[in-house]
C-alpha cells in the first residue's frame, strides 16, 4: 500500500509540464503525484512510506515473560500417519538479502504435509480472540510440526555461513526475515490459514500464514517474537520484543500488556521495524507470544533513524504541496528536492538493505534543506 501523500506527489510529477517562466517550473494539478526516478531499483515492487511522529527514541531488548494463551478445547493436533519410506518432496526458494542471492532447499514430508492440509482444525468457527489464539498456537507448537522446523532451521542455517560468512545474531534475523518476505504472496480470505509447512509445500502464503512461519522459525532459535493478528484489515506480521526508553515513541509499538513487540512486515520484503499506513491506523492486533527466547534486534535504533527521515521528507512534501498554491509552481530548487524526497522514500520502503536505504536518503536533497538523522 503506498502512502497517499507520497504517491500523490509522484503522479503530479511524472505527468509534470515543464514550462520555464522566471526561474519556476509549473506543474498542472496536484503536485502531489507519482514519479518513478534514478533511485536504485527494489527487489520488489515499492510500498509506503512510514507515518509521521513526535519524536526518536533509542530502544533495547526485554527478557521475555511469556503469558498464558488460553487453549481452546475444539483445536486439535495433527495425527501424521507413521509409514515406510514416508515421501519427501524438495522445494527450493530462491531470495536476496542485502544484493546478495540465496538458495534454500526444503524438504517437506508429504504425509505430514497431507495431515495438516485435512486438519479438522481448517473447518473450526473461531468465535473470538481467544478462540483465534488458540488454533495460531495450536498450528504452531504441534509436536508434529516440529521436524519440519528442524529441517528448515538446518537448510537456513547453512546460508548464515554461506561463502566462510557467519551472519551475527541481527543479520541472521534479517537473512530470515527476508526469506519469509520474498515469498510469493496470497490474497486469500476464506477459510482457516495454511500450517507452515503448507506455505513451504504450496511455495505461496497469505500475510498471517507467512508470519506463522517467520515467528515459528525466530521462536525455535532463540528470538523474542510474536504473532501480530489485525483481522480488522486482514493482515498479520511478526514482532521482535523491545523495551522503550520512553512512554511517547516516534513509532507504533504493539503490547500483550505484559511484553512490547516491534512490527516485522511479512507479506513484502521491507526493512524490520517499518510499517505502512494501514498499519499504523489499525486498531491495536491480537498479539500472540511464542517461545521463552530473549534474542532482540541490536539494529533497530538505526532503523528508527531511517523511520526519522522518511518521516521528515514527508512533511517536506506535504510543505512543496502548500508552497506551489493555485498555480501549481515549484523553483527548479524546490522541485529537485521534490523528486529526491519521492525517489528516496520509494526505495527505503522497498529494500531489506539498511545500507542501502542510508545511501538512497543521503543522495536524496534531505541534508540540503532539512535535519537527517541518517546522513550524519
């Protein structure tokens, strides 16, 4: 979902008439438009910008204290018959973390993955947030899903070492982050969700059957993570346990009341920790704790950085808007600032690369007419 703001600006823009008259440039219509520009290509298609805020906070991470999710007695667990020789089929997936190509290929137990695609637990009417916990846990802690775990956290962790590399505890989170993220994306609404292994085996998932997988794979290996539920908008993500320094954040933090989680973007490949507008309206989501681990995410104060920034180069779009009036007239200055802002924005939305996401800012106009929190 893009940003109104920003892609408002960028229609304007790449519709734009230039017409030089004293030193201006005009642009018919709204100059909040849509423009596509020289900022370095995404992987995948761009979303939206982060929504503004008050402030920029440092954060670190909480020990976990897992509450109790109610079970919920109609859930019940897989029943995998034990054959023979049982049948294992390979699906290999192919993703980019930081420019650099991965390969990962899973095998999955076909009468496992038969077991979960006949679970009794697809027909259940969920009738409330206990209920709706209930089966995410159940479809996540089945001791029958466990050796597919094994197996994908064995296949995952070979690339943390790829080449002689060993990825610290963040850029493996990352690494992990981005597998889920790159995996082809489902709009589906009828019906229960997928296991985990289904998402493997059908190499597709809806945004909740994702998260399911990335919050499965994180809690296995030590990280503080949750299952965040917003059946509002029919969206899910994972979050990532922090502790704030501050009661007023610049950015939306989702709570179980006992812990604070970080929103982790599972339906696009966007960096941990930056979220879209429809997020950051919705009510607040279901929030599901898995796992004892106390892993965090070191990084994420230079992420809030980035949040900073893109945050500001909104409202600097929003002042061009005011600035061009009924004429619809921006200086070249203030154009080219425009267009910087617009291209910038649109490829930090769109990366998993914080390298990347600084150098696309710093070539942007930001530092020329504004505060830049990254560019320092």
């Amino acid at each position: 979902m893009r940003n109104p703001s920003v892609t408002c600006l960028l229609c304007a823009l790449i519709t734009v008439v230039l017409l030089c008259s004293a030193g201006c440039l005009h642009a018919p219509g709204n100059i909040a438009g849509t423009l596509t520009g020289n900022a370095p290509t995404p992987d995948i298609s761009p979303a939206a910008p982060a929504p503004t805020g008050t402030s920029y906070v440092l954060v670190e991470t909480l020990a976990p204290d897992t509450p109790a999710i109610p079970e919920s007695p109609t859930c019940q667990p897989l029943v995998v018959p034990q054959e023979t020789g049982d049948t294992i089929q390979e699906n290999t997936f192919n993703f980019q973390y930081r420019s650099v190509p991965y390969s990962v290929t899973i095998p999955v137990n076909t009468s496992l993955y038969q077991a979960a695609r006949n679970s009794p637990n697809k027909n259940l009417n969920l009738s409330g947030t206990n209920d709706t916990a209930a089966l995410y846990r159940q479809m996540m802690n089945d001791p029958a899903m466990d050796p597919f775990f094994n197996d994908l956290i064995r296949e995952l962790s070979k690339d943390r070492y790829k080449g002689g590399n060993n990825l610290t505890d963040d850029e493996y989170l990352e690494m992990v982050t981005s597998f889920v993220q790159q995996i082809p994306a489902e709009n589906r609404t009828a019906g229960n969700p997928r296991y985990p292994v289904e998402v493997i085996a059908d190499g597709k998932g809806t945004s909740d059957e994702k998260a399911m997988l990335l919050t499965g794979i994180l809690s296995r290996q030590g990280y503080d993570t949750a299952l965040l539920l917003f059946p509002g908008i029919n969206r899910a993500g994972s979050g990532i346990g922090i502790r704030l320094a501050t009661n007023h954040p610049s950015f939306r933090v989702f709570s179980d009341g006992r812990r604070d989680y970080l929103f982790i973007e599972t339906s696009t490949t966007r960096l941990i920790g930056i979220y879209d507008d429809q997020i950051d309206t919705a009510p607040d989501p279901v929030v599901i704790p898995f796992g004892n681990g106390t892993l965090g995410y070191s990084h994420i104060n230079f992420v809030m950085g980035i949040f900073a920034d893109l945050r500001t180069m909104e409202n600097q779009l929003k002042m061009y808007d005011e600035e061009a009036g009924p004429a619809r007239q921006l200086t070249a200055y203030d154009y080219e600032a425009a267009v910087s802002y617009v291209n910038a924005c649109e490829f930090v939305m769109s990366t998993n690369d914080r390298d990347a996401a600084y150098s696309a800012i710093r070539a942007s106009q930001l530092s020329r007419h504004s505060a830049c929190v990254t560019c320092g």
